[in-house]
C-alpha cells in the first residue's frame, strides 16, 4: 500500500527518485499513466494488469469506451526501477503533467501519484479543508467494523 508525501527532483534526463518505502513493491516493475488532474498515477505491474483487464472487456462500438481505452493504454508507459531508485518518466507524461524541476510523490492506496509541485500544493489546499473532507466522507462508509 502507497502511503504518505515526498518530495523529489526530476534530473535533467527525466528520472525521478521513488521514496524508498515505495521501491520493493515496485521491483518486478512499473506502469505509469495519465491521471485525472493533469497528474500521473504509478501502479504495481499487479494493479496495472487488473485495469487493463477490466478496461479490456469494455466495448469497441461505444466512443466513451474507447476513448477510456485510450487514455489508458495510450497515455501509459511500463517503467523500471534503475539502480539509483529512479524511474524515467517520458517526455510525453511529463508535459502532460507539466513536470519539471520538483515533483510531489503521494500515496494513494494501491497506486501512487507523482504531481507538479505547484499544482500539488493547490490541490492540498482542498484535500486537507476539513469542511470539504466532512462533506466528501459522508457519502462513504470507512468505518472499520
């Protein structure tokens, strides 16, 4: 499980260091793929083969589905960890995500985020607002019995 907040530096050929606690569920392997807020989600080799499992039965004939097809599959790339705990983020995914220079890493359950710093502490702004978070949590139920 992802979990917590770091901040890392892109290098000039687009590696990004992978906090440590996060690398051996990563040691088989990576997907890296768009996220919804101009972001990137990381998934386990696992994780990434059940979404596109699910995303695979969804039906050619509807435009919606393909364009879900799309952004999956198209807008995702199999990363490694290098020796350094690094990956390589593709130009592509970098400019999607308006990467450059310091990046944000947040845990998010079975996956990871990595965000723009900037945009990152914009969108902290709302998710630790306890008025939306009462709001938010009212529609789930998280209680551990």
């Amino acid at each position: 499980m992802f979990l917590g907040q770091y901040t890392h530096n892109l290098d000039a050929k687009g590696r990004l260091t992978i906090p440590a606690r996060f690398r051996e569920a990563l040691a088989s392997g990576a997907y890296v793929t768009q996220g919804f807020e101009r972001n990137l989600m990381v998934y386990t080799m696992e994780s990434f083969e059940r979404l596109a499992k699910r995303a695979s039965t969804l039906t050619a004939t509807d435009p919606e589905a393909r364009a879900v097809r799309r952004v999956i599959f198209g807008g995702a790339t199999e990363v490694e960890i290098d020796n350094a705990g690094r990956i390589l983020i593709p130009e592509f995914l970098r400019t999607y995500a308006q990467l450059e220079g310091e990046a944000a890493v947040v845990g998010a359950g079975e996956y990871f985020e990595i965000w723009a710093q900037q945009a990152w502490e914009k969108e902290l702004v709302g998710v630790t607002d306890p008025d939306n978070n009462a709001k938010r949590f009212t529609a789930f139920d998280l209680s551990a019995g």
